[in-house]
C-alpha cells in the first residue's frame, strides 16, 4: 500500500455520503463510480469534480442546466465511496480512476476539466496525463496537497518520517510541477475569505501553470458559499472562459 493511501487518510480526510442521482456506472480497478453524463449535443463538455463532503447529487437538477446556457455538457465525476460508488477513497488510487473517467466521457480533446476544492487533485492529475484538454478551471483549489494532510493526520500516525511523507507526496501530488506543464488555459476561482483553504492556495496555482491563467479573487463568501455569494460573476467568469476556448 502507498503511504498516500494510508488507512487513516482515507477516514479522516474524507467525507462521503451516499447518494442515488447518477445515471452512467463507470468502472474503475476493484470499484464502480457512480457518474452523471448530460448531453445536449454541445461540442465541449465540462468533467467536473466535486469537492469533499458533496455528491453528484448536490449538482443535480440545476448545475447541467447553467452549463447548457454555456452551450456545454456537463460530466459529473464521482468518487470511490461516495454517492452510489461502491470501494472506499483512496488519495493515491484515485488518481489512475481519471483514466476510466476521461474514457466515459469520450476522450480528451473537447474537454473543459473542473475541479472544486478536493476535486481540484484529480482536476490537475487529468490534465497532467491529458495535456490535450481544452481547458482547466480550478474552483476553491489545493496548491499544497499534503499540507491539508497534516491537519488530520502526523506523519508518526502514517507510520514515517516528515522526510518520508514529504517524499510520498511529492511524488503524486507536486501541483506545481503538473501545473508547469500544462500549457492551455486555465482559469482559477477563488473566494477571498476562503476559511477552509486559504486564498494563497489559488495564488500559488495561479504562479505556477504554464500556459495562459486568469486568477478570480472572489469578494463575498468562503469556502462553501463561493458560488451562492457570487454566482453571476462566477458564471460569467465560467462562462467567457468557454466562448474563449471555443474561440481558439
């Protein structure tokens, strides 16, 4: 077992629930992910991943419909032990479901990849292995995985040294090497008075793609309520976001 999918991580640090709204079964190795695909016959569709403690149903009905007006598909990605997903989360492992995830929803080219707050790890992990994505969006994003870790869990407690996790980690989770590599566009949201991940998360993203980035500081809201607070710039963010890579 990798130390990223240590026992504790996956109890502490994550927090499903279960849930019945997804339509399109997803297997993956020793689980099926319990996905939603909602098709209007747009060119580009936007892979979501949620962030923890939510399901695909928390994005249904509504979410597909404010991407619809964007003339997009949504995908909603699930996770291992969350909704209707069978298996248990696993930090590490999770990264090679975005495989079966990007198969799903019809390969890489016409993909605009979102990520929110947890789901920005497999956000940046598709675009690592898929450069060919059209775009990336990171909402409410991780720039430091490990030290969110840390908060819930010692390095004693992961059976280590910090050296020894440190070096686990950096081994999957350097964002800002993914970040460099990645040369399309990106577009970064995030709430000024985030209480959960501070801001300068989103700054050190921001810093580190390669490509072309636009960073959002949001003004109202935090963590949770980012979009409730400010959805209409949110969306018109999101929404320019799109018309511009359909642009290119």
């Amino acid at each position: 077992m990798h130390l990223c999918d240590h026992r504790l991580i996956s109890e502490r640090y994550f927090f499903p629930r279960p849930g019945t709204a997804a339509t399109l079964d997803v297997p993956v190795n020793g689980a099926v992910l319990a996905c939603a695909f909602h098709t209007a016959g747009h060119a580009q569709t936007l892979l979501h991943f949620h962030g923890n403690g939510e399901i695909v149903d928390d994005y249904l009905p509504g979410f597909p419909e404010f991407m619809e007006k964007m003339q997009l598909n949504t995908f909603l990605a699930e996770y291992r032990g969350y909704g209707g997903s069978t298996g248990t989360p696993k930090l590490a492992t999770m990264l090679d479901d975005v495989d079966a995830i990007i198969e799903a929803a019809g390969g890489p080219e016409n993909l605009i990849v979102f990520g929110r707050s947890i789901g920005s790890i497999y956000a940046i992990e598709t675009a690592r292995r898929y450069p060919q994505v059209a775009g990336l969006v990171l909402e409410s994003g991780i720039a430091n995985v490990l030290e969110r870790i840390l908060l819930r869990a010692t390095p004693s407690e992961l059976g280590g040294s910090l050296k020894d996790v440190q070096k686990a980690f950096a081994e999957h989770f350097d964002h800002e090497a993914k970040l460099r590599a990645f040369k399309k566009p990106t577009l970064i949201l995030h709430a000024e008075h985030d209480h959960l991940v501070d801001k300068r998360h989103a700054e050190q993203n921001a810093a580190s793609v390669g490509g072309p980035c636009k960073l959002v500081i949001l003004p109202r809201g935090d963590h949770n309520s980012i979009f409730f607070e400010n959805r209409e710039r949110y969306l018109k963010e999101l929404s320019d976001f799109a018309k511009e890579l359909r642009s290119h």
